[in-house]
C-alpha cells in the first residue's frame, strides 16, 4: 500500500494544485506535521473543527505547546458554549481540520452536523489547512459522495453512542432525517478561490475515518 500511496499522492497533488489549492504529498507523518506548523505564523490565532485525523496527530496539543493562541472549542462546557466558540472560530487566522473525501482529480466532499466546519472551508478563516491520510483519496466525485455519507459518517456516529440515529444501531447510512445526524450539510469544493487560501498536506498513511 505505501508504495502506491507514494506512486498517487503527488499525483493528487498536482491535481490539487490546477484546482487553486496549496498541496504537499508526505509518506510520513513526523515531516507532514513539521512542515504544517512552518505555513502558520506564530502571530497567528488557531482554531480547528472536528477531526480524528487531526486529534490523531496531536495537532491541537501541539499548536498550544508551541505558543499559538487558541480558539478551542474543547474546553466548552455545554453545546452552546461550544456552538458559541464555534462561531468564533470563523474569524481565526488558520482553521485545521481533516476531509471526508479526495477524488484523484482534486475535489474536495466533506458532510457536517452542525455545518461549523464546512463553513469555516468554505469562508471566514484567513487560511484552511486540511491534513488527509492516503486513504481518504477515491477516484470520482461521485465515489467521494458515497465514502462521505455511506462510510465516514456511520463510522463517526460511533464515537457518540449517544445519539439516535439507524446508523449508530446498524453501522450502515438509511439517508435518515433524525434530529441527531451529522449529514446536515454535504459540501464539494471543486476549486479553492482565492487560490492557494486552503492548503492540503496528503500523508502516505491510512489516518481518521
């Protein structure tokens, strides 16, 4: 698998970069997260959406030993707290965040429950850097759809054991109209305008959901 990986991802790279997006292809994570923290400022105010990918790399963690001021939604202490420092984190400097899907000609499809991420994709941050595993790449637009709402999305339902959805009893998508689902707002972003405003380290490793 690495090897194809290190055959594809500078491929999607320059795919992603005729599409306007800053892009980097990396087969190791220690060199990726290195290099994320040489594009932000260190003026910079940081905040980021929800993200195993990012949580996994230790991201947060980092951008705080390393002096950022944070916008952290983490620390609320009730959904509307979080909703609230949520709306505040449109207006940070630099948004970090994972991705749903990557088609192998440089589109973009993420779906969201409350929309804060896909917002702050799509407008509000002065910069979006979106870090993604290797296997988050598919081949059309279409089969990035489908890994979004029929893969990605039953598979974060998971993590809230709490929330009444088919999915979180059955592990697979019934398109369902629950108060309690996360696939609210599905987003493509076919070009990134203004050009280079999203940046997109691939790394050659099988990383979030």
């Amino acid at each position: 698998m690495q090897v194809r990986y290190d055959k594809l991802g500078p491929k999607v790279v320059k795919a992603l970069e005729s599409r306007h997006f800053k892009a980097w292809y990396f087969p190791d994570t220690n060199e990726a997260v290195e290099h994320l923290f040489t594009l932000i400022p260190k003026t910079d105010t940081v905040s980021w959406g929800g993200s195993l990918t990012t949580a996994g790399l230790g991201l947060q963690t980092q951008a705080e030993e390393r002096g950022y001021t944070l916008i952290n939604r983490d620390k609320a202490s009730s959904l509307e707290e979080r909703l609230e420092i949520g709306r505040l984190a449109l207006l940070c400097d630099t948004y970090l965040t994972g991705t749903n899907a990557i088609t192998e000609d440089g589109q973009l499809v993420n779906i969201d429950g409350y929309g804060n991420r896909v917002a702050a994709m799509i407008f509000g941050p002065k910069q979006v850097i979106i870090v993604s595993g290797m296997n988050k790449v598919v081949k059309t637009a279409e089969d990035a759809f489908n890994r979004a709402q029929t893969l990605a999305a039953p598979a974060n339902m998971q993590r809230f054991p709490q929330l009444k959805t088919p999915c979180n009893e059955t592990g697979a998508c019934a398109s369902c109209l629950s108060p309690d689902s996360i696939c609210s707002y599905i987003v493509h972003t076919r070009l990134c305008k203004p050009a280079d405003r999203i940046k997109i380290i691939l790394i050659g490793k099988n990383l979030g959901l």
